[in-house]
C-alpha cells in the first residue's frame, strides 16, 4: 500500500506565516519600543550635531547651506558666549554641591530617624518637584525682592539650590532605604567606630545615589532657563543667552556648544557603564 501523510496546502503555509510574523513581534516589542523612544529622544542631539558644522547665508541657522568648521574651530566667535557658558557651569558646580550635601543629609534624616513633622517634610520635599517653576520662580523672586537682596549670582544659586534639593533627597533615600542595615551591625560588632562605619560601610553603598542626585542637580542647575529668568536681574546664563540669541539669529556657536555638552554626557555615562562592568567582574 502507498504511504499516506499530509502536504502543506498553500492556505495553511498562508496562515502559519503571519503567526509566525506575530511571535517574532512579541518576542521583540519591548526591544523595538526602545530603541524606537532613544530615536525620538537622540534625534535632537542629532540635528544639534548636524547643524554645528552649517555654514548659513545669513542670520538664522535653520537650513542647511554648506559644509564648515568654521564654528569649531572658533567656538568663541560671538560675544559673551563663552562669559555666559562658563557662569552657568560655575553655578551648576556650586549648585551641585550645595543640593548635594544638604540633600544628603536629609535624606538620611528622613530615612533613619523618627521625628516630629517628618510626614510634612517629606510633603515639602515632594513639593518643589510636583510644582509648576513659574509658580517657584516668582516666589523665590518675590522673596528676594521682600528681603532686599539684590538679583544676581547669589540670587540665581539660592534658587538653583532650592530646586535642585528635592531631586538629591529622592535619588539619595530611595538608596539608603534600600541598604542592609546588618553591614553596619557587622561593622560595629568589629569594633568600627560611627565614624568608620559611615566612611567605610555606609557611604560607599549610599555613593551611587548621591551620585545619580549630583549629576541630575548639574544638568538640571545648567539647563535651567524659568527659574533663572525670573531671579538673574541683569545676569546672563548660557540658556538665556540662547533665548536672547534665537530672536535675533542664532549662531552656529551654540550647536557647537551643546554638542560639546551632548557628547561628554554621553562619554560620563559610557565610562560609568564600562566602570560599572568592569567593577562586577572583579
């Protein structure tokens, strides 16, 4: 007797294909997700980058006309660009260092110590993040104004600080909420001091969420243009230099400028990544 078996008719090989076409995208929705958002998120930056190496016809660097390192290679070319870029990384800097420490210490406070008003501390921690920057900025404005205080660099820093607090104490909480408290039990049982056991024990595991707080203070204290506007007086930073520069022409100098910021963000995060990597392997 022949042998019997089943052939593949063309309508079940049409069916099983877009099964097929729908498991493969299953298995790689998450993947296609992502890097379609760091597309749309890099595409910016991208234009940025394109653009710094534009040569325009006239004012505007909107369209591109031809290819130059001009820019480049004089990135100081326009006036008070680079005084305005230096002061805004001057008070980034100290920012960062002010919302640090003081964003450090509360939240240890507010992570290991029992107190009074701790519920509505944590409330007024929450509220400079959930609050619209006008509504901050003019307070800080008109706080400035009640006390006399002359608009300026202090003035912008206080309030850079101020904002720049809230994103400390949540990165640096979030981090000591999550730490074992038995290694610093097994470090006091070896005899360590409170003094050896913060440097030795508990800060070094609190050292990557004061560091996630410090780098998100620099870039939010840096890019800052509302809060800045409203308390700088007669200051120039980096961002208002930009907006006071796209209303009468934007140079190409300030692509070359984010661009320059835009690749050594990009280069901190790599060697993080790769110190990271490198640190679980030993």
């Amino acid at each position: 007797m022949a042998a019997t078996g089943t052939t593949a008719t063309p309508s079940t090989t049409a069916a099983r294909t877009p099964n097929k076409g729908l498991r493969w995208l299953r298995r790689n929705i998450i993947t296609i997700a992502g890097l379609a958002t760091l597309a749309y998120l890099v595409l910016p930056n991208v234009i940025v980058m394109v653009f710094s190496f534009n040569k325009p016809n006239g004012r505007f660097n909107y369209q591109w006309q031809r290819f130059s390192t001009d820019a480049w290679t004089d990135p100081c070319g326009v006036a008070d660009l680079c005084g305005s870029l230096g002061l805004s990384l001057q008070i980034a800097v100290w920012a960062t260092v002010g919302a640090t420490v003081l964003g450090t210490m509360i939240a240890f406070a507010l992570a290991r110590y029992r107190f009074r008003a701790r519920a509505g501390v944590n409330t007024l921690i929450f509220l400079p993040m959930a609050m619209p920057e006008v509504v901050m900025a003019a307070s800080l404005a008109t706080l400035f104004l009640n006390m006399g205080i002359q608009f300026g660099f202090w003035t912008i820093l206080i309030a850079h600080i101020m904002f720049c607090l809230s994103f400390v104490v949540t990165a640096v909480k979030a981090r000591v909420m999550s730490m074992d408290p038995r290694l610093e039990q097994a470090a006091q049982d070896l005899y360590a001091s409170p003094v050896q056991t913060f440097l030795r024990v508990t800060l070094p595991i609190a050292a990557p969420g004061i560091a996630s707080g410090a780098l998100l203070s620099f870039a939010l204290s840096f890019d800052d243009f509302i809060i800045t506007n409203f308390n700088a007086g007669s200051t120039v930073t980096f961002p208002m230099f930009v907006w006071g520069s796209a209303q009468r022409g934007t140079p190409v100098q300030i692509n070359v400028i984010g661009t320059a910021m835009f690749l050594v963000a990009v280069l901190c995060v790599v060697v993080g990544q790769l110190a990271g990597k490198r640190r679980k392997r030993s």
